[in-house]
C-alpha cells in the first residue's frame, strides 16, 4: 500500500491555481469592455472630425456672405 503525504505547498496549489484563472478572467474582461470603449471612442471621434469639417465649411460660408455684404455696403455709401 502506497501512502503519500501533501506538504502545504501542494495543498494550496488548486488555490493558487483558481486565483490565477479568476485574474486571468477579469483581464480579459477588462481587455474587452476597454477594446469596446476604444471602438466607441474612435467612432466618436470620427463622427466630431467630420462635424468640425462641416462647421469649418459653415464659417468659411457665412465669412464670405458677411465680407460681401459688407463691401456692397461701402459701395453704396460711396455712391450716395
């Protein structure tokens, strides 16, 4: 009959080993939700670039009316 004893060491090993997996869980899980933010921030991102253009494109416009209004305006002062 073939009798082994566990030393201390052995007996916490099962432990030791679930802690690791439950870390290694929770950085996946972890990797995960901040991959998903990082998509959703990139797509954010996107969508102010292309607003930004469009308000750029806006004030260029308006600039150009308001610069035309004005020399319209001296115009017509002079010719008065």
């Amino acid at each position: 009959m073939l009798v082994t004893t566990m030393t201390h060491s052995e007996l916490d090993q099962p432990l030791e080993l679930k802690e690791l997996e439950d870390k290694l869980d929770q950085l996946i899980n972890q990797y995960h939700s901040v991959k998903t933010e990082n998509n959703s921030l990139k797509i954010r991102q996107e969508a102010l670039v292309r607003e930004k253009a469009k308000l750029l494109e806006k004030t260029t416009l308006a600039r150009t009316r308001v610069e035309a209004m004005i020399s319209r305006l001296k115009s017509m002062e002079h010719g008065s």
